[in-house]
C-alpha cells in the first residue's frame, strides 16, 4: 500500500484512491470547474438556476440529467466567438434533442450529424439544412439520398463506395453534392497525450500516407455530380493540448497544397474536427474556446505561409466541450456497503437507481467522474467510496474513486457533474431500465426535453 499524498492520518483503512484524488478540505463544498456555471449549494442541495435538486427530483423523479440551459448556449457562443471568421459545427452525436438542436440554430452554430435519425432530429427541429454537415463510414443510400433531397451543406465521404454512391444519387435526383473528403492523417489522440503513427490501423478515414486520399480527391474531381469542398481530419477526442493538432494539421495542409499543385484545384474549406477536452475531475485542465482559437490559427497560417497556399475557410465540431459540463446527472442512493479488501481495510460502496445504462462510459473507457452529496450538508469525514449502478454487472461504475461523507445513506440525492455529453445519446435499456428524463432548467424554471421512458415504452416494441 503506497502512503497517501496527504499525510499518513489518511493512509487509514479503505483509503486506496488513485495518485490525483485530493482528500477535500471540505467534503460539502462544490469544485466550481467540474460544474455547470449556473450550480451552486445552498444549505448543502445543490441549486442549478435557483431550482433546488430536491424539488427536481420531487418532480422528474431519479435517475435524471439536469441541463443548465445557460450554460450550453454560452459554451456554444464561446466557441462561435472565439472561432470568429471559421464555421463552428456542433458535434451532435454528444447529446442531441429537437431543442438542443434549436439553441444550436439560434446561438448562430452549424450541426453535424452522423446517421439518419440524427438528421431526423435536426430536421424536426427546422435546423437550416445548409448548415447540416453529414458524417459516417457507412452511410446508407436512403440516408444520403434524404441528405441531398434536404439539402445538407456538406456530406463527409469516407469510403470509394460513398463516392461512388453518392456520385450516382446526384445524377438520378439532378443535384450537385456538397463534399469533403475525411482523411486519416495518422496521429491518434489519447488523453494527455497524442501518437503519431505511421500505419493507421482504424476504420475511419482516408489514409494520406497511404495514397488513398489523393485517389479519392481525384475520383471526386472526375465526377460532375460532386462538388469538392475540402478536407476534413478529426484525432480523436478529450484532447487538452493543441500538440495533436499540429500534427495532423501539418499532414493535412500539405496534401491540401498537393491537390492545389497537382491537380488544380484550390479547396475552399478545412475542417478539422473536434475533440476538446473538458473537466471530468480535478486531473483535467482543459483550454479555453479562445486558447484553441490561437493555438489552431497560428498552425494553420503558418503552415500555409510556409506551403504558399492562401488559408482555407476553417471549421471545427465540438461536441464535449459544449455539452458536457452543462449537465449532472441526479441519482437516489438506495444501498451502502463497506467491503473488505485484500490486505486489510474496506472500500465503502454507494449504489445509486441507474447506473451504466444511463452512463456507460466507465465501463466503456474506464472514464473518471466526480460526484457530491447533492441533498443535505454532512459533518461526517469524507471516507473513500465508489459509486456503483443497480445492473447486474460488476463492471457496473459510476465513480471509481471521490471522497463522500461517511454517512451517506439510502434517501440522499447524489450529483455526478459532467454528464452532458456522451450520456443520454449512449444510453440503453440494459436489465431491461428505462432511460432517464432530460430536463433543462433556466432562470428558475425547469421543463423536460425528454420524457422519461415508462414500462409501457419498454414492452412497446414486444410482440409477445
Ligand atoms: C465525435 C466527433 C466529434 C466531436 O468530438 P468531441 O470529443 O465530442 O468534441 C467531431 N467530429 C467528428 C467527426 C466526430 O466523430
């Protein structure tokens, strides 16, 4: 057992977290960077726009995404106004509803989505289609075909068999298709860190190094129905640093030039994804929309002053980083447990009414949250504990690792914050569990965007 960072007093039983955790200096109080800008505490419940948990879970019931609606569309304007001058696509695949979709339109954003119910979504919500980007590796002919009946302003390619699909629909419906061409420029983003490989082992994407995506701009070129726009390079995401970038943006650039000599045509765009990093816990630091604006701008100018090319329109598609920390998720604890551990000492469980079905994400990438007591204050000492789910897997985690008051018990509220993205668009009905409701609050007042699922939505597709 390695000795804890903050002194032997803590080095006690049951006390094994992980390097980063900080024993707190007070268990009640909020860490103001892991949560959305409208949360506070007040007597010990958390507030979001002046609503107090308890009354939302009175209302909603649990488990339940609580929205802070400001602070989505301020992340959202963030980033449309520190990338002034380039075109900022909201990554949808984060989380997406017919009225996250309206903030998008209205805070002056695009949309990016990636299959035909996302484009369904988007199209409920009378999002302009010109500023609808379509991506996937495998994209169906209905689904391109409804892209270009509605018009999208641009459909990422990522295969030979999409050029040539695509290629075909145009003629058949008398259109033009709007086109970038997604290119694999083989740096391969983890968190804190980023790799530069030279095979490119994964399915998306058209490999530069490998000739692939001259061949598919050439292709593209030859086919009248198609309309060449540019490139487009995503890494990866939950990047902190603009090192990755740099990289692949340097790649990318260079074959932007080769197609300007080569074969004649000056693409007007570049797109280079998304990815940006937010706070899951207090070992993130993420960077500011302004911060990636500088960063990403100096590269590429310099790289194009450097290749002699004018500078493309710049796009990017966050996703995370406008809609992760604008949610919590709001459990109920319903059992506690204290668990010997080999070697000596106990680890003290709290199960909460969802679990990975509402985020699966640490079971997925091992993902790290914090949470908080959200319903009261406590005077117990914070003792180690692991958040765990109700599903039948002992996978099943929702906080490896965070300090809650010893006396948590069954009744009390549980806040988990950053929960915005990658949540409710990945949940599930594992052991048969309805997925929560989504509910914004602004200025005071709450309103659902999603209902919650009932038994009756759960046997509804069953035939018996
Ligand atoms: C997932 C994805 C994004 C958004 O990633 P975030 O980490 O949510 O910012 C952007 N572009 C593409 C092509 C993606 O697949």
């Amino acid at each position: 057992m390695r000795a804890h960072e903050a002194g032997a007093l803590h080095g006690q039983a049951g006390d094994r977290g992980p390097a980063w955790l900080r024993h707190p200096e007070d268990v009640n109080a909020l860490v103001p960077s892991l949560w959305a800008e409208n949360v506070a505490k007040s007597d010990g419940v958390v507030t979001v726009a002046g609503v107090g948990v308890d009354e939302l879970a009175r209302e909603f019931g649990t488990p339940l995404y609580v929205l802070d609606e400001a602070d989505f569309r301020h992340r959202a304007r963030s980033f449309r106004e520190a990338f002034a001058g380039a075109d900022v696509y909201y990554a949808g695949k984060a989380f997406l509803s017919v009225a996250a979709a309206r903030w998008i339109a209205e805070e002056g954003l695009n949309l990016d989505v990636c299959t035909g119910g996302e484009l369904a979504v988007a199209l409920r919500a009378e999002f302009p289609p010109e500023r609808i980007g379509l991506h996937g590796n495998n994209k169906s002919v209905a689904e391109l075909r409804r892209a270009l009946e509605v018009g999208v302003g641009r459909i990422i390619v990522d295969s030979f068999e999409e050029i040539g699909r695509l290629g075909a629909l145009a003629g058949e419906l008398g259109v033009r298709a709007p086109v970038m061409v997604r290119v694999t420029a083989g740096v391969e983003a983890h968190t804190h860190e980023y790799i530069s490989t030279s095979h490119e082992d994964q399915k998306f994407g058209f490999s530069i190094a490998g000739g692939d995506a001259m061949e598919a701009v050439r292709r593209i070129l030859a086919d009248e129905g198609l309309n060449f726009l540019g490139l487009h390079s995503h890494i990866g995401s939950q990047i902190f640093v603009t090192d990755g970038f740099e990289v692949a943006a340097r790649r990318v650039l260079r074959l932007h030039a080769q197609i300007a000599s080569e074969l004649g045509v000056v693409a007007p765009e570049l797109d280079l994804g998304g990815g940006f990093g937010i706070a899951y816990t207090t070992q993130d630091d993420p960077s500011s929309p302004e911060t990636l604006a500088r960063g990403m701008r100096g590269i590429v100018e310099g790289e194009c002053a450097a290749l002699g090319v004018d500078v493309p329109r710049l796009s990017i598609e966050p996703g995370r980083a406008i809609a992760g920390p604008s949610t919590f998720t709001l459990y109920e604890i319903g059992t506690t447990k204290r668990v010997a551990l080999d070697g000596g000492g106990a680890r003290h469980y709290v199960a909460v009414d969802g679990g990975m079905s509402d985020n699966i994400r640490p079971a997925l990438y091992s993902a790290d949250y914090s949470c908080t007591l959200a319903s009261r204050e406590s005077t117990a000492e914070p003792v180690l504990s692991r958040v765990v789910g109700k599903h039948c897997e002992s996978g099943d985690i929702v906080v490896k690792d965070e300090y809650l008051p010893a006396d948590v018990a069954p009744g009390d509220l549980l806040a988990v914050p950053g929960t915005g993205a990658y949540c409710r668009s990945l949940a599930n009905n594992y052991n048969h569990v309805p997925r929560p409701a989504v509910v914004a609050v602004r200025d005071g007042e709450a309103r659902l965007l999603l209902r919650r699922e009932t038994e009756d939505d759960l046997l509804a597709l069953d035939l018996g």
